[in-house]
C-alpha cells in the first residue's frame, strides 16, 4: 500500500513484568535514567489479536453475500480499530471480518456498515485506497518479508501486490503480481454511488487460492499452521483518510508484519469441536527481540549507526542475558535460543524473522 506512513510520538507507558526486567529495584535497564525498553514501546509490542480458521462444511459460491452455512457458522473477528490504536477514537462505522479454509483456498469475508457506498473506480491495479475499501495483508511464513497485499472496493476492482519488505526497511512492491485465481464478489445493502438515499453495508467475499500465496514448493495452507495476517478499511470521511484496522499496528502504517494478527488453522470443520489457539513462537522472546529492534531504528535515526547490545538503551541485565547481538553501524542480527522448541531464533536490521535449529 503506497500510502502516507506517519510516525507515532511516544510517551511514557506503565507496565509490569517480572520477563521484562523492568518492574523496579535491580531489575532497572542498566543505563541511568533509560525508561524500559518495553514500556517505551508498548505501542508496537501489544499482544496480537488471533483468529482460529476452520473448515468449509460444503462448497462456497463466491458472491458477497456470507449466507451459506459455513458462514454462518464462523465467528467473526472482533471490531476494528483505528489503526493507532488506544487511545484513539473508535471507528465512526462497523466492519468485522472473518475467515474458513479448504485444500486449495483461504475464504475471507468482511461486512463494512455504509451509509453511503461510494466507489468510482474501474480499473484493475488502480491505487483503490483513494475510495473507500477493504485490504487484505498475508504473511503465510510469517517471517516479515515477502508479503500480500489484496485491496478492493464496493466495485469489485482489485488492486494486488507483494511486498518484498517493509517499506520501513526500503521495501519496494511488485504491482505485476495479479493474485492467480482469486475469486472476490461484493454485496451491497443499499445502492451504489447514490448519495439521496441511506444504505447499509457493503460485504465482501473472497477465496484465495493457496498456490497463489506460496513462493516455494511447501504447502503453507494447512491444518496446525499459524500465519500472520491483517485487514485495513480506508474510510474517507474527509481527508486525511480514516484507517481502521483488525489488529493495530500502533502507528498510520500498515507495512509492520509484526503488528498483524495471528491466523490459525484448524482441521475441525466450523461449528464443531473448537480449536485452541497456537502462537507459531515463544511470545515473550518474540516480543524481546521486537522490542530492540524498535530501539535500533531510534538509535539509528539519532545516532546514525546501529547501537551494540550494551549501548541499546533500556534493556536490563536480564534482558541481555536472553539475548545475543552482533552489530556493525549499518546492520545487527539478534539471536535468541528457544530451548523448548530446540530453535534459535533470529531477527535482522531489515527486520527479518526466522527460526534455525540449534545446533
């Protein structure tokens, strides 16, 4: 999404924990006077909303209209919420989401209440985010890098990319990508682009097929997989545009992989026996790691290089010890072992997650 990415001023945030070393005495960050690594960036390190995906009971026609069984069945996800997060006003209107999967498609359906359904684009590719629209962000590896994009209006035009990265880190987009074999439809409770009169929702259908989200030869698209997955409504109400998002990223950005929600799939058909939610990590690790690396790109912009473990402003001893870092003044690669899992995992200056078994 090539859209306006605005910088969140942070302010001073309360929270206790014994993992995080901040909770006071000698678990204080070693710099004098530093404020804790997890209370300045609370914003970004909330927990994830999650979603556990079940699947179809029958076949699914593609038409916007969410009616069949299966639908009917799968729970919805919370309410959106501006993109920013708390403390920041609710959305003006309603829009939930929702999601079911088979062998070949994950199904994503969304209901956004409309007064007043207005689109007035045409064309495929066209930068729709200037109508309102629904947009769909896919890490299937969940590694941060080479992600979905799949934007739509109340017209049914597509606009759909991969992302090699975060633009934060210099990403850049592939707009050739034209997601293969996707279905999407729209309904709309009320009339298209006729402001006389008041309408209802718009609601938006899509199955995306497993092989058009798969880079390599693995089958992402299975039961007991996690992924990380988001959705955005751009509202213009007046300008600037409204965000209002499933999970919030903390800030008007919604290229930071991390910040998207978890989306777990269970191999129970919907509306029978739940599934628990399964995180694909060691959250309080994860967290850590991300922790730093929203120390770093501070570091950086203040200082122009990359801080060592011991120049990273408030980390405690504790922290440290969970840790390790190597750095030069323009990349880091921190490392953390995960012994339950037998795993160290691994995030880079470029803000790039994976996991390599210890060795």
């Amino acid at each position: 999404m090539m859209k306006r990415i605005e910088t969140l001023g942070l302010g001073l945030f309360c929270m206790a924990s014994v993992m995080t070393g901040c909770a006071g005495g000698e678990k204080q960050a070693d710099t004098e006077g530093a404020q804790c690594i997890f209370e300045k960036y609370e914003r970004y390190l909330v927990e994830p909303r999650s979603y556990v995906a079940y699947r179809t009971e029958g076949a699914l026609k593609i038409d916007g209209k969410l009616d069949e069984a299966s639908w009917q069945k799968a729970k919805d996800t919370e309410a959106f919420e501006d993109i920013s997060g708390e403390g920041f006003a609710e959305p003006k209107y309603k829009t939930t989401a929702k999601m079911l999967w088979d062998d070949d498609f994950l199904y994503v359906g969304a209901v956004l209440e409309e007064p007043n359904i207005i689109a007035k684009l045409y064309q495929r590719d066209t930068i729709i985010y200037y109508d309102n629209d629904f947009e769909v962000f896919i890490d299937p590896d969940t590694d941060g890098h080479n992600y979905f994009e799949i934007e739509v209006n109340a017209n049914n035009v597509l606009f759909d990319l991969i992302l090699d990265k975060p633009y934060r880190v210099g990403g850049d987009f592939l707009l050739q990508w034209d997601c293969p074999g996707i279905k999407s439809a729209i309904h709309i409770d009320g009339t298209l682009n006729n402001p006389k009169d008041t309408d209802n929702f718009w609601s938006v259908e899509m199955a995306i097929p497993r092989q058009a989200l798969t880079l390599s030869f693995n089958n992402l698209l299975k039961a007991g997989n996690t992924w990380r997955i988001n959705f955005s409504r751009v509202e213009w109400l007046k300008k600037p545009e409204e965000n209002w998002v499933w999970n919030a990223t903390g800030r008007i950005d919604m290229h930071m992989p991390d910040r998207w929600g978890y989306l777990h799939f269970s191999d129970n058909k919907v509306g029978t026996e739940e599934t628990a939610m399964v995180y694909p990590h060691d959250m309080e690790i994860y967290k850590l790691m991300w922790a730093m690396f929203y120390a770093q790109q501070d570091y950086k912009n203040e200082n122009g290089k990359f801080a060592s473990l011991n120049e990273l402003p408030g980390l405690s001893a504790e922290m440290k010890q969970k840790v390790a870092m190597e750095s030069t003044p323009n990349t880091y690669q921190i490392r953390a072992e995960v012994p339950a899992e037998g795993k160290v995992y691994i995030l880079n200056h470029e803000g790039h997650f994976k996991k390599e078994d210890k060795k």
